[in-house]
C-alpha cells in the first residue's frame, strides 16, 4: 500500500501544466509587405493568365505591330493637326468596344504620361509658342496605341514576331529570356514572402533586415537560373537563331492589306496637303 501511495503522488500532474497561457502577441503593421505581395502577385497573374480580347481580329499580331508602328511613324512626323485627329477618333471609337477593365488599364499610363509631358511644356507659354502643345496631344496618341499593343498581343508572341521582322537574335534572346526569368523570380519572391509573413508572430522590428535576406536569396537564385540556363543552351547546341513557330504563307488577304496600306498612306499625304 506505501508503494503505491507513493506511486499515486508521483504521477501527479504539475500545477504549472494545469494553468492556461494567454499570449496576445502585439499588432504590427504589415501594409508594406501586403502592398509588395499584392503588387508582385497581379504583375504574374498578368504575364501568365492574361485575356487576351478581340482574338478573331482580321489582322494578326504581327500585322497590327506593323500597322501600329506605321501610324506613331505617321503622327509623329505630321505637321497639321488633322490627320491625328481623324486617327484618335477612330482609336477612341475602338476603345469604347472593349472591356471596361482593359480601357482602364490602357487610359491610367495614357493620361499619366500626356500630364507630364503638358507640364513639361506649360512654360512655353511664356513665349506665345503654341505649337509646343501639339506635343502632348500627339504623346497621347501614341502612348495609347504603344499600350494597346502591350495589353493585347501575348508576350510569347513577341520573339516571334520580332524574328519576323529580322531583329537580330540576341536581342530577342535577351527579352525573351528576361520576360520568362520575371515570372520565375517573381514566383521565388512570393514564396519568399509568404513564408516571412507566416513566420512572423506579432510585432516584427527586423523588417529591413528580412527584406535584405529575402533581396539576396533573390540574387542567389537568379545566378542559379543563369548557370542552369547556360548550360542547358550548350548541351542542346543553342547557335544563337531564333526561328519562327509557323512561317506565314501568302494570302489573298495579304492583297487587300497592302491596298488598304496603300490607301492609309495616300490619306496621310492629302491631309498634310503634298498633293495641294
């Protein structure tokens, strides 16, 4: 019986194990790092999920490049205000057939840049220069068609059309591989930063700190990919040349286009009055 009294009073829980802790750890602020998650989390979702409207256009991507770069070549070197003004008329009626999302995210930069560039140029009126203020209307234009093509032609289409128009391969090499190594750094970021927020318990006064661990992992991984990258492009013999996916077989299209290109370019002309 002494032995298991004894027995009985050892096995006892502590009391210390029988009290309930209460720890609320203190509130810090986070919106720097919800900020820098968000931002980084809607650039991927972007450049990999990216909705592309008006697919069953009557011109492909790399005919509305050529056409779009024909028109800021145009707008540019006009002299009278007419011509740029039939060409944002007919951009804004295209526009208004978008998306609302889409008109949005192609007006916000649009309006920014134009803002800028009037208050670069309101001095001029200081000294009665009035034709200076052609200048943000003709920017208006062409930063609005410039992201009108950013927003609607898929950045893998890119090289292809670049290869196309005979851009030399190393330069599309380097945009091609600096659009993919984005996304890839963008997503070791993420998880990066996710894990620091789920680690992080209460008031964290190592911010900086963490952020210049999280910036040099980054690197680390980076040169990583670089050395991957290098060396696969050896072991599968990259030389360096960039072909198109589908070579492009003539069309009957391809004749009214070049009419209508024809057309487009004597209506500059007799607008700017060289057949006056």
């Amino acid at each position: 019986m002494q032995k298991n009294n004894h027995f009985d009073n050892s096995a006892k829980i502590p009391k210390w194990l029988l009290t309930t802790d209460e720890y609320t750890p203190p509130k810090d602020k986070d919106k720097f790092w919800q900020k820098t998650l968000f931002s980084i989390t809607t650039k991927l979702i972007f450049l990999r999920h990216h909705n592309y409207p008006h697919k069953n256009s009557w011109l492909n991507p790399s005919e509305k490049l050529l056409l779009i770069f024909l028109t800021i070549i145009l707008i540019n070197s006009a002299q009278k205000i007419f011509f740029p003004l039939i060409i944002l008329a007919f951009s804004l009626i295209y526009l208004s057939t978008l998306n609302t999302k889409l008109i949005i995210s192609i007006l916000k930069p649009t309006l920014i840049s134009t803002l800028f560039s009037l208050i670069i140029i309101l001095p001029s009126l200081l000294l009665n220069n009035t034709r200076l203020f052609y200048l943000p209307f003709k920017i208006f234009i062409t930063v609005l068609l410039l992201v009108y093509i950013a927003q609607t032609i898929p950045f893998y289409r890119l090289s292809k059309i670049l290869r196309l128009f005979h851009i030399p391969a190393i330069f599309i090499l380097t945009l091609d591989l600096t659009l993919k190594y984005i996304v890839i750094l963008g997503d070791t970021l993420t998880n990066l930063l996710i894990s620091l927020k789920l680690r992080s318990i209460g008031k964290n006064n190592f911010k900086y700190q963490s952020l210049a661990s999280i910036s040099g992992t980054t690197f680390l991984k980076s040169q990583i990919y670089t050395k991957e990258t290098y060396h696969a492009m050896i072991c599968r013999c990259f030389d360096e040349n960039y072909t198109p996916v589908i070579k492009h077989k003539f069309k009957l299209k391809y004749i009214w286009h070049t009419i209508v290109i024809i057309i487009y370019l004597l209506f500059y002309f007799f607008s700017e009055g060289y057949f006056l």
